[in-house]
C-alpha cells in the first residue's frame, strides 16, 4: 500500500521538489476495521521519510460507564476501540502535511442503548524530543443497534505543521489517543 514519489533534483527540500507517501482512503480502513478486528496495526507501515503514525500507548480504546460506576464491568455503556492506522505524507520545504487515518469499532456494553455513539479523540504530532507541536480534536459517530452491538468507523483527515531547516521529517511523530476526560470514561 506504500509508495514513494519524489520528484528529480537536489533531496528533501530543494526547490519545488515534493515527496509524496502512501495511499490512506476511509472506504480502505473501513474494510480492514470490519475484516481485521484484531489487535492494531498500520497500513503501510513502509513510509520511507514519512513521520510515523500510531496509537499512543495504551489509549487505542476507551471504555464509558454509567454516571458514578466507571471501572465496574456490569456498568459498561460502549467501549470504543482503533484497529488500523494508516498515513501518507507531502514533505515541502519548511512543511510537513500528514494525510492521517484511522478505523476501528464500538461495542455496546451490558449497559449500551441503542443509538448514535460518539466518542472524542486527540490526534498530535511529536517532536524528537516528545513535545507537542500540532494537534487535532476529532470525534467519530457510530450508530449501534441491541440486535446489532458493533458499529464501525473510518476517519481521513490531515494535519500539517513546520519543521525547521534541518530537521528531518522521520524526527516526528504523529499519534491518535481516545480522549479520555469524557464523560464517564475509563
């Protein structure tokens, strides 16, 4: 699913020389969401020179109780999990844009109602030494029935930031985390 592009001439940053990295579409995680629902992984995880793009540790779910009972498992209203993750990048002079996405599902709960499921996430971009540079809210939507308790999602969007003469775009990195101060989350 990776591919490289780059224009003839003199390497990263020369001239109108672009790079060019991957292949992220919704339709294509939404398949893997609903065919892979195992643990998470990356699509097209080749990305030469392309920052990388990954689950933040331990925030790839997020589990929402009833008000008052977070961490009681008769309690769980949905829990929401990110399955796949998947980039593409145009490196310009002075400027990385990362086309980002990710896939994944949520469950309804021993407690889950039926209806539209939305849950808020984070996505940022990292430095070489961790800080945050750039940052994206993002909130998916999933509709989930009792006869049905899994929805699916899939999210395609883009972030862009500068990066100093110098610094190398493998030097950042972009992640996506569930939010966990909503409501009721664990």
């Amino acid at each position: 699913m990776s591919s490289l592009t780059s224009g003839i001439g003199g390497g990263w940053f020369g001239g109108e020389n672009k790079t060019e990295v991957g292949s992220v579409s919704q339709d294509q995680l939404l398949a893997a969401a609903k065919t892979d629902v195992g643990a998470s992984s990356s699509l097209g995880e080749v990305a030469h020179g392309c920052p990388r793009f990954q689950v933040w540790p331990r925030e790839g779910y997020v589990t929402i109780y009833e008000p008052g009972r977070v961490g009681d498992g008769l309690a769980v209203m949905h829990r929401g999990e990110i399955t796949k993750t998947a980039r593409e990048c145009q490196i310009e002079q002075g400027r990385i844009t990362i086309k980002y996405g990710f896939s994944g599902r949520v469950l309804l709960g021993p407690k889950g109602r039926s209806g539209r499921v939305t849950l808020p996430l984070n996505v940022f971009v990292t430095d070489a030494k961790r800080e945050k540079i750039a940052t994206d809210k993002v909130a998916i939507a999933v509709d989930v029935v009792l006869d049905n308790p899994i929805g699916y999602f899939s999210i395609v969007k883009s972030i862009s930031f500068p990066i100093p003469e110098g610094s190398r775009p493998g030097e950042y990195e972009a992640f996506v985390a569930f939010d966990r101060t909503a409501p009721g989350a664990g």
